[in-house]
C-alpha cells in the first residue's frame, strides 16, 4: 500500500483516481505550517504538492518519501538540490497548465487596452455618455501591435496562437528555442532581450524562476520600453523587480502592468503595487478555470501512480 500525503487538497476529479487503486491510500493536509508538515510528511511514500513549501530541514525529516508530483509545472517551493542528492522524484503537470494561463494572459491584456474598469465604473455610476466627451488616450486596438513573449514553452506557444488570431505581430525571446521552431508556429525569433524591449507594445513573461530569470525585469529593462508600453507577468513573481516596476509605473517609463504572481505570495499588504492604479491584480489564479483545475489534479494524481507503477512518460520527470 503505498501512502500519499496531499498537501494543500485538489479537485475531487483527481482523487477520484486513488479511490479506483486498492494499493493506494491518500490523505489531505491542510495545515501547511512547518511544524505540521515536519510532523505528517514523513509516513508518506510520495506527495502532492500545490501551496507550501519543502525546504531540506522538513524533506530531512521524510525518510520514505520518493516522490513529488507537483500540481502545476513550477517548483520553486521545493529543494531541488536535496531531491537530487537523495534520489526524490519531481513531477510536473506537462500537459494540463497552458490553455488556462495564455487565456489569462490575454484577459490581462484586453482588460488593460479596452479600459475594462474605466467604462464597468461610467455605466454604473449613472455616466452612460460620459465617454463620448472624453480624449481616449489609454485604449487601443490590438491589431498589429508588438507582443514580446519571453519564453517559448508551452504558455508561450499557446499564446502565440492567440496573439495571431487578434492580428497582432508577434515577437518571441527565448534562447533555447530555435528560430524555425519560431517562426513555423507564426511568430519572429528575437535574439537580443533589449533591442526587443525598445520595440514591443506589450511584453508577456513565460518563464520559470530561477538564477537566470531572477529580476529578469528591473528598472534598466522597463526604462527602454515604449511609455505606451504594457508588461504582463503570469509566470513567477521575482522574474519582475517588483519596486523597480512600481517605480516606472509612477514615472510613467511604462503605461500599465498585469501582475497575477508575487516575489511573496500572498503579498505584504505594503506591496506598492497592491495600491498602484495602473496594475491589474489577480491572485495567481491564471490556472483557476473548472476546466485546468480538474485536468491538473487529474495528471497530478495520474502521475504519481504512474511513477510507482513504473510507467511514468519522461517528459513529466524533472532533471534534477
């Protein structure tokens, strides 16, 4: 019988698939508190992981643990040097998390550039025609605009597509990526990050967080954007210099932002950007649709029964 601790619950659609196992059994932690996770986490052979942190000081603790099946793709709450170095296991959801995030990011983008806020507060405040007298300078088309897209992935490759069905020319970033790959799915290879940057109406981060992304985005990146300029980061808080985006938004380096990942989640409530105007919120809920949230505990539980039935497809196994 192998145990399974999941942290931090799922959709009932995933657990659904422990029930059909007789040789599993899960149990769901909800206290996501060190001291609690010390305390449960070392009867499990694998976990699910979605909120919470594993640090080394709990995974030391967790003796029969083999296996991490992460509810999403990122995994900067866990300590890959400590699974490598004692042969644990890291899962992703490789197939489940990028229709839901592109969607979102595109949510982001028209509700900056159709003034979304601005005309849902005219009409409900009795202003109806208040419009018709105003100089729109903050909204626009987004036929044949400029996106940047950093990170060529799965997020980004969806949201090229996206982009092309609203007509807009499309720029990719990545160096990993080569240029056919690119263009054959519609969009143009960049190779310098900040010639980019000079040209782009919006730019769209897709990448994971680590050294090379970390503070990717800080105030010498935003002072060479367009001031009609738009970022949207749906990938990882700390990618984006938090203060140095506030700052450039209030000296107006750049036009608006829509942030839905924090470098703390969830952020000191004296995050400037919480009270900044120009900066549409979410609650890194780029993946809360009935449709990805069901599909993703699905792959995540699929995963880890794949794993200890030792049919586990490669392309779901991080290399540590």
């Amino acid at each position: 019988m192998y145990k399974i601790g999941i942290i931090d619950t799922m959709n009932e659609e995933g657990l659904k698939l422990f029930d059909q196992k007789k040789n599993f059994s899960y149990e769901i932690i909800n206290d996501l508190s060190r001291e609690n996770l010390k305390k449960e986490l070392p009867k499990f052979d694998g976990v699910t992981l979605r909120r919470g942190k594993l640090d080394a000081e709990i995974l030391s603790k967790c003796k029969n643990l083999k296996v991490i099946s992460r509810h999403g793709v990122g995994y900067d709450n866990v300590d890959v040097k400590f699974l490598k170095e004692n042969n644990i296991s890291l899962l992703v959801t490789h197939n489940s998390t990028s229709t839901s995030p592109a969607e979102h990011i595109m949510f982001m983008i028209l509700n900056i550039y159709k003034g979304r806020e601005m005309f849902d507060t005219m009409v409900r405040e009795g202003n109806f025609y208040k419009a018709i007298h105003l100089n729109i300078n903050d909204n626009f088309e987004l036929f044949s605009k400029k996106i940047l897209i950093v990170g060529c992935g799965r997020i980004g490759k969806k949201l090229i597509k996206k982009c092309l069905g609203f007509e807009m020319k499309v720029l990719v970033y990545d160096p990993y990526v080569d240029e056919k790959t690119i263009s054959d799915l519609g969009g143009e290879k960049i190779s310098n990050l900040n010639e980019g940057l000079k040209i782009l109406d919006i730019i769209s981060l897709c990448v994971p967080l680590n050294k090379d992304t970390k503070n990717m985005i800080s105030f010498e990146e935003l002072s060479l954007m367009k001031k009609s300029a738009i970022l949207i980061n749906a990938a990882r808080g700390g990618v984006v210099n938090e203060n140095d985006l506030n700052k450039a938004l209030n000296e107006k380096l750049i036009s608006f932002a829509g942030i839905d990942v924090f470098e703390k989640e969830p952020p000191d409530k004296d995050n400037p950007l919480l009270k900044n105007k120009r900066v549409v919120l979410s609650p890194h809920a780029a993946t809360f649709t009935k449709e990805c949230l069901e599909k993703m505990s699905e792959e995540t539980v699929q995963n880890i029964i794949d794993f200890f039935e030792k049919k586990i497809a490669s392309n779901k196994i991080v290399k540590l």
